[in-house]
C-alpha cells in the first residue's frame, strides 16, 4: 500500500487540494470534511480525473479532512478555513 502527498489551499470559505502520488493524481480518491465544533460532517467527495477537489461554502474555523483511494493509505490533516 503506497502513501498519498496532498497539496491544500484554503481560504475564504473555500477547500481545495490536489491528490498526487509518485507525480501522478489519484482520480476518485474519497474526501471527508468534519468541523467538531459546529459537528458537520461532510461526506461523499470525489478527486475528479485530475485528482483535483474544491469545496465551498464552508464556515470559519478548523476543518479536519481524510482523504483515502483503493490501493493507498489515508491521509489526515486540518485546514483553517478564515
């Protein structure tokens, strides 16, 4: 099982990443969004055919996301959505 690299951006009420492995993008990778503050979790995100994701519209604050593909592991982090 091979690891996955995102690049993320946010700002503005506004997510996006690009999911890459070894400089190919992962198309089809599952993104899940959880803010435990205001308890929204947003499921059911899919990397496009460029392993490219944008998500608007979220409210201030910390975002916790996973991002995982068959044959890959999971990728976890936060991003501060201002």
């Amino acid at each position: 099982m091979s690891s996955m690299r995102t690049v993320r951006l946010a700002a503005f009420s506004e997510f996006s990443l690009v999911v890459v492995h070894l400089d190919q993008t992962v198309v089809g990778a599952a993104i899940r969004l959880n803010n435990a503050k205001i308890q929204q979790d947003i499921t059911g995100i899919k990397a496009d055919e460029d392993g490219f994701v944008r998500v608007e519209g979220l409210q201030e604050g910390e975002w916790a996301y996973q991002v995982s593909a068959p044959g890959h592991g999971t990728k976890t982090g936060v991003v501060k959505i201002i």
